[in-house]
C-alpha cells in the first residue's frame, strides 16, 4: 500500500510539473516564435550571400 501511494504522489507532482511548465511556456511562446522566425531570416540570408557568391565563378 505505502509504495501504491507513493507512486500516486510521484504521477500527481508529475503532473503539476507539467502543468506548470506549459503555463511558463505559454507566456513566452509569442516570444519564441519570433526569435526562431528572426534565427531562420538570418540563416537563409547567409545562405542566399554564400550561393550567389559560389555561383559568379
């Protein structure tokens, strides 16, 4: 019985952990976003320099 319970505790701060973390990540998902869609603008603009660079030659 006391390791039944255990285990329950352990799923129910299980859960609370997970609930909290998508909390925090929903308030800083907006932020996220834009800092992935800045990150791949910055890497295909690299990209699209590099191509037309090799390609002159």
């Amino acid at each position: 019985m006391t390791k039944f319970f255990r285990a329950c505790l352990l799923a129910l701060a299980g859960v609370f952990v997970l609930w909290l973390a998508l909390q925090l990540l929903s308030q800083i998902w907006g932020w996220l976003l834009l800092i992935a869609a800045v990150a791949g603008l910055i890497w295909a603009t690299i990209w699209f320099i590099r191509w037309r660079r090799d390609r002159r030659w």
